[in-house]
C-alpha cells in the first residue's frame, strides 16, 4: 500500500505518529523544506485529451475550463481543478513562519507532506504554556496546513498539545474553532492571516482558563458513561460514518484510559475529573483509534473525523462546566 505521508521532519522527541526525519533545533526554512520534502512546486496545465479518429492516432484537444496540478520534481498528476483554483505553494506554508521563528519566538516542531503531496502542513511551537494541577503541562503551536485538490482549504489553527501525552486539541471558544480559513477561490495572503491570528492567539489565556476550570471540575461515575455515550455514539441523532451508531470497542477503550490506562490518567488535573474526560478521547483520537496506519491516524485527528470527535468531546466537557 502507498504511504500516505510522504515526507515529514520534526524537531525533538518523536511525534505521536513516530515518523519522519529528525533535526536539529532553529533550522533555516530551507533546511525544514528539504527534509519535510517541500522544496518542490505545483504546476499546472491545461486538461487535454485524445479525439479519436477513424484510421488515425487522433488530435489531442484542450480543455481549457479546468488545469491538471502536478509536481514539479516528479511530474506525478495531484489534482484537476478549475481555472480560477488559487494554489498554496509547499515552500509557502513553511515560510509563513519565518518571521513569526525569526522574531516572534516560534519554533517550528514538525511539518511535513501527506497523500503524495496533495496536502501538507507544518506545525510550529507558539512559546505559550499552562500548568494545570499536578504539572499537568499543556504548550500552545499553530498549525497551517492546506491542499490542492480540494478537500481542504489553507486553515491556519491553533492548537494545544499536552505534554504528557501529545494529545492534540483545537483551540476553540463559545463553540466554535478558532481556526482562519482561506478558500482556494481566493489567494492566500498571509500577512493578513497573521493579523487574523493575533486575535485567536490572544485568546490562549481565556481557552487555558477554561481548561483548568474542566480540571476541577469532579465527575461521578454516570457523568463519565454518559458523556462518552454523548461523544462516541453521537447520541444527537447523527452517526459516526465511520463507526455506525455505536462503537462498544471504542466505548470501553475511552473509559479505560480515563480510569487510569491513558497517559497522565493519574495526575491531579485529570484524575476523575472533566478534563480527564477530555483528554481519554484525545488520546482514543491521536494514539488508540482504528486506522489503516500512523499515517491516516494522523490525518483524521487533525483533518477529518478525529478532528471532528475531538471536538465533539471539547464541547460536551464545556457543557459540564457551563
């Protein structure tokens, strides 16, 4: 089976998915774009075609209405889109953190390639932190990340990762992800995404309050089912596509990383608590979920239907502090 990550670079400990190549710390962009595998380009030409005809090879004829995306270095077809499609260069993704490292105290920590180059990203460490009861740590990063064959728009989000663990969690307030999204209809100009940045940025200390108030937050033994019944099972109404209306499997596994199997389970923050609730779902989502390999666990905890659960359980955590 092709890997779905292509390429990937980290700084310090191994990621969560335990791929990808090491480096040393405060490397220049150009160094993080040839390890990540981003120092190539996406071209584009126009779809063409073969017209047959009787007796003859035929005429190869264009269709101008949409282009053919491929890479620059292995001449491999990523995508056919529209005409109007405005694409986010690999090399672009990575120097959008070249000031914010250079002068703004960011370190980036991992980036990397994913479904042969039809989706990258590149994660920096923002230099916030927060201590929860019993040196439960949790740091802040910013994770831009973007496509180009559609399914995802460039989306510049912060994110928490709990040390303990590396558990991933959006940051997100009053229901809604703090994430800044740039359709692929319009061009990515990323200084005004930085300016966008500063206000969901700023609310790192108002999004960590709320964690530590999930953190004292005491939870009874049917508190806990309910909330995972809630979570896992879509009890709403709606159904996981991936795991019909109910996963026991999955059911059992988050209740035993919350009773003490899950990393950290025992410190005073999370031990019987909301945000111990949480943090057994992310860590279900990041390192325990079903997946075809690392790879795929990757994507959807971040893109798809991980990043969905994850924050189905951030906003039933919130509602038993509400």
């Amino acid at each position: 089976m092709a890997h779905l990550l292509q390429s990937m670079a980290y700084v310090g400990a191994a990621p969560w998915h335990d791929l990808g190549n090491a480096l040393p710390p405060k490397q220049s962009i150009e160094v993080w774009a040839q390890q990540a595998g981003m120092d190539w380009s996406i071209c584009s030409t126009p779809v063409r075609y073969l017209a047959d005809q009787v007796g003859a090879l035929g005429s190869i004829m264009s269709f101008e209405d949409q282009k053919v995306l491929y890479r620059s270095d292995t001449k491999a077809a990523l995508a056919v889109v529209g005409n109007r499609y405005q694409v986010v260069q690999p090399k672009e993704v990575l120097e959008f953190y070249r000031d914010l490292t250079e002068v703004s105290g960011f370190e980036l920590e991992t980036a990397g390639v994913l479904k042969e180059g039809r989706k990258f990203w590149a994660l920096a460490k923002t230099g916030k932190s927060t201590a929860l009861k019993g040196s439960d740590v949790v740091n802040g990063y910013l994770l831009l990340a973007t496509s180009c064959d559609g399914t995802l728009a460039t989306t510049a989000t912060p994110t928490t990762i709990r040390v303990v663990c590396n558990n991933t969690l959006t940051i997100a307030l009053n229901g809604a992800t703090n994430a800044i999204k740039v359709p692929h209809s319009t061009s990515f100009d990323a200084q005004a995404v930085k300016k966008q940045l500063g206000i969901a940025v700023s609310q790192w200390d108002s999004f960590m309050y709320r964690m530590k108030t999930l953190s004292e937050r005491k939870v009874k033994t049917h508190e806990s089912m309910n909330y995972f019944l809630k979570v896992l099972c879509n009890t709403d109404g709606h159904t996981d596509p991936s795991g019909g209306l109910i996963n026991e499997r999955a059911l059992k596994k988050v209740q035993a990383l919350y009773d003490g199997q899950g990393r950290g389970a025992e410190l005073a923050a999370a031990q019987g608590t909301a945000w111990g609730l949480l943090n057994a779902v992310t860590e279900f989502v990041d390192h325990e979920r079903r997946a075809r390999s690392q790879e795929y666990r990757l994507d959807s905890a971040w893109f798809g239907q991980g990043a969905n659960l994850k924050q189905r359980a951030l906003d039933q955590a919130l509602q038993l502090v509400s």
